[in-house]
C-alpha cells in the first residue's frame, strides 16, 4: 500500500485494536498509548504481523511499543512506506 496517507493507516490501526480489544474504533484515542487502551504483549505482536501483511513492510515485533500510539505508530509506517 505505497500510496497509503497517514489517515489512512491511523484508520486502519484504529479498526485494528478495535478489533482486539473488542471495542468500537470510536473510542479508540489515537494519542493514548496502547498499553493503556488495554493491548497486551499478544495483540501487539499479533499487530506487528498485520502490518507486514496489510503494508508489505517489514517490521520488528516491538513496534508497537517503539511507537506506542495509534498516532506514532502512523506516522512511522507512512515514513518507512515513504522511504520504500
């Protein structure tokens, strides 16, 4: 997904831990840490694999908690989609 706008990731993030947390992406706040939302070690490593598949990136399975927000972690993945 080279031409994905950072949007367009939080977005898709958003929907993501919604889906793990079993809550509905509106009450996902984008700059509260995800650890904090409730993501556990699992979910996040569980995320690291879907953004591989979802942006044919290759990325560490700390990285949601190298960027830990929804915002940061955005913002990271369009950076390295932008770099590739």
């Amino acid at each position: 997904m080279p031409t994905a706008t950072t949007a367009t990731i939080r977005q898709w993030l958003t929907a993501r831990v919604a889906h793990y947390l079993e809550r509905p992406p509106a009450e996902i706040d984008q700059h509260t840490p995800l650890v904090e939302l409730g993501l556990d070690s699992v979910y996040a490593m569980t995320l690291s694999g879907d953004v591989e598949e979802e942006f044919d990136l290759l990325v560490e399975p700390t990285v949601a908690w190298d960027h830990p927000t929804v915002a940061a972690l955005a913002d990271f993945l369009h950076d390295q989609l932008a770099s590739s």
